[in-house]
C-alpha cells in the first residue's frame, strides 16, 4: 500500500515538472519571439540622413521640430551620442519598450562601436487612450544614464504631456538626457539636484499658501478693525462692510477687464542657438533593454 502511494506520489511530481517545465519555455519563447520582432516599414520608416527626429504622430509645429532637430544634431556632432526622438499614435500595437528598443536597433541608432545611441518614443493620448512614453538607452551609456535616472526623467517630463505641452516636456527630458550623456553632471548629483527641487518646490507651495491664505485673512482682519474704529461699530457689522466693499471692487473689476493670458510654447532649451554640424548618419544599436517609461 505505501509503495502505491510512493509510485502516485512520484507519478504526481513528474508531472508537475512537466508542466512547470513548459510552462517556463512558453514564457522564455513569447518573451524571445516578441523582442525579436522587427518593426517593418509599414510601422516605421527607413532611417533618414540626418534626421534626429520623427514625428509620425503630427504633434509638433514644424518650428519646434527643427529646434529639436537642430539641438540633437549639434548635441550629436560634438559628443557622438545620439538622441533620436519619434511620436506615434499607436507604437503598431506594440509595448512601448518594445517600440523604443526596436526602433533603436532598426535605425541603429548610435555609434556601432560605442552603443551610445537613445530613442525618446511618445505616444499621445487618444480619447480614453492614455499617452505613452519609454526612454530606451543603449548599451554604452547605460552607466551615466541608469533606469533610476530615466525614470526620474520621465516623471520630469509627463506633467508637460498631461497638459498637451509636448515640445515643453521633450526639452526637458532632452536637456537632462545631454546632460548625463556628455558626463556633464553625474548620476548622485543629479538625485541630489531633483531631491532638491522637491524640497524647493515644498517651500514655495508653502510660501503660495501663506500669501493666498493668510495675507489676505490679515489684510481682511487689518480692514475691520479700522471701520470698527472709525465708525464705532460691532465687529459683524464692519465685517459685512468689508466684504460689500470687497465685492463691489471685484465687480468692477471685471467689468474693466476679464483677463487674456497667454502660453508662449518653449523658446529654445535653456541657451542660445544650436548649428548644424557634420554628420556620418546611423551605424549603432546595441540596446540591451535599459530605459524607463510611463503614463500621462
């Protein structure tokens, strides 16, 4: 009887193991089969001279891609890094990281020696579609620009998005990205910069607040207290008082004007113009899976 048992028991393990066993090698298959995959032309055009950026998703004005496109090759010509930017509106179906590695190894982007090519892929939102981004890195300058660094990029730049300001955000994550790059700041001063401008941003909400809340309560205050004394009233009654006074004024106001305000879209990337350079196109690739991405 125990011998039985053992023989079921055996029986039952070897099954297991047949069933982890392809279980392990379907994943290790969809996981080789989708990273394999190469993003045909109907997807992605052929690799153009000179050409650093690719707005397949018609989201920039022409001024802005030239910008772009000029500050990429300048940035290209001086370091031999380089930063390839393409939108799309849907990425073919494909994950977002999948698309940005893909479209670096199709275009070679990068030095083949140096592997030193990034792919900033974005993909807008689309009604209750949400907008993608994925910052591919290669091999070579996985060290100056590690995942935690990417992704702190990222979330420099998704606020920019959620509002439509696409040029905006590009700059941003582009300026850091050269940064890093050209070894022009390192990645601990860098977390020390961002940790900072948390902090900095702390201290000015808090500021906001002071002036929004409590100046106006003491100028309120302030204001009460002199119609108390120069009319010799209670202090609900010089309240109701100030705020007439305070209403009419805000009327007035608004008849006189109801306010303009204008966005000016992103004038250049933090200093002066960028010329052109020379320029050897694609020959690289070699991305390895380093990056970061998110939502907006």
């Amino acid at each position: 009887m125990s011998m039985n048992l053992m023989m079921e028991s055996h029986g039952a393990m070897n099954k297991l193991k047949v069933i982890l066993v392809t279980f392990l090698m379907s994943i290790a298959f969809f996981s080789l089969n989708t990273l394999g995959q190469t993003l045909g032309d109907d997807c992605l055009p052929p690799a153009i001279e000179n050409k650093l950026v690719y707005d397949l998703g018609d989201i920039l004005s022409d001024k802005e891609e030239i910008e772009i496109q000029n500050v990429l090759l300048s940035f290209k010509s001086s370091t031999s890094n380089t930063i390839v930017v393409v939108t799309h509106l849907d990425f073919c179906g494909y994950e977002p990281s999948v698309f940005a590695i893909e479209a670096g190894d199709k275009w070679g982007v990068g030095r083949g020696d140096l592997d030193n090519g990034i792919v900033i892929a974005l993909k807008p939102r689309n009604g209750s579609e949400s907008g993608k981004i994925f910052i591919a890195i290669g091999e070579g300058l996985e060290g100056a620009i590690p995942d935690i660094l990417t992704g702190r990029i990222v979330d420099k730049m998704t606020p920019s998005f959620k509002e439509g300001m696409w040029f905006n955000g590009l700059a941003l994550g582009i300026n850091d990205l050269m940064s890093l790059a050209s070894g022009e700041i390192s990645e601990s001063d860098y977390l020390a910069k961002s940790e900072s401008q948390k902090t900095d941003g702390l201290a000015g909400m808090i500021i906001l607040l002071f002036f929004f809340l409590f100046v106006p309560i003491l100028s309120v205050g302030l204001n009460v207290r002199r119609v108390m004394n120069r009319n010799n009233l209670a202090f609900g009654l010089a309240l109701a008082m100030v705020f007439s006074e305070m209403q009419r004024s805000r009327n007035s106001y608004n008849q006189f004007t109801h306010g303009t305000g204008h966005y000016r879209r992103g004038g250049g990337f933090g200093g002066g113009g960028f010329g052109g350079g020379g320029f050897g196109g694609f020959g690289g690739g070699g991305f390895g899976g380093g990056g970061a991405g998110g939502s907006f």
